[in-house]
C-alpha cells in the first residue's frame, strides 16, 4: 500500500504521440480562445477611448474614425490566427506533414539508387588481400 513499487501506466511511442498532438491542439484553441476575448475587449476599449473620452477624435481617414481601422485590422489577425488554428493544422497538419517526410525519403532513395546504377556502385567489391603485417 506505501511501496514504492506503484506501477505506472505504460504508454507506447503510438498513444504518447496522440496525447501530444492533442496536448498541442488543444493548446492552439485554448490560445485561439483568448487572442479572441482580448480582441473583443481591445475593440470595445478603442471605441470608449474614441467616443467616450474624445482620444484620437481628431485623427480619421476618408471620414473614418482611427479606431474602426485598428478594429479591422485586429480583427483580420484575428482571421488569419482562425484559419492558422482550423484549416491549416487540419490540412497541413501532422499526417500531412508525415505523408510528405515519406514521400520525399522515398524520393531521395530513388535518387540514390539510380545514381549509384549510373556509377556502377551494384557490382560487388572484391575482396582485398590483407597485409598481415598490419595485424600485428
């Protein structure tokens, strides 16, 4: 009961892979989730700043307040930190990155191979007669 021989579970290369992806995935969203929430909060603090204290009234672009850019521009970070988090580790993520690893050493290996035939390296190397002298 207090040994210190507890067993522990064991977790193979496999399933300690998975739990990493997952670790890692989950972590992307956790961070997805809060870029959102601090986007949400920024956006309403610029437009209290603007339009409450008169920060910036002053300043706009073809008769647009600075905060509606700074919003947008937020927001399409925000956009791209979406598709970086949903379509890109979907599409390019792990598994694709290990169909292209296996791909490309297939590929090398074929280049060596076809090198080596254009070089003659198939035929076998005869055996050298060793200096006996060497041995010892």
């Amino acid at each position: 009961m207090f040994s210190k021989n507890k067993e522990l579970p064991h977790i193979d290369a496999e399933q300690r892979e998975l739990f990493e992806n997952a670790r890692v995935r989950i972590l992307e969203k956790k961070r997805l989730f809060f870029h959102f929430i601090f986007f949400l909060s920024g956006a309403i603090f610029f437009i209290i700043l603007n339009l409450v204290f008169g920060f910036g009234k002053d300043i706009q672009l073809f008769d647009v307040d600075w905060f509606v850019y700074a919003v947008f521009l937020w927001a399409f970070v925000l956009l791209i930190h979406t598709g970086k988090v949903f379509l890109f580790s979907t599409f390019m993520g792990k598994q694709w990155t290990d169909r292209q690893m296996l791909k490309l050493v297939a590929k090398q290996k074929a280049q060596i191979e076809k090198m080596e035939r254009e070089m003659g390296f198939n035929q076998s190397i005869p055996n050298l007669p060793q200096d006996k002298s060497l041995d010892s």
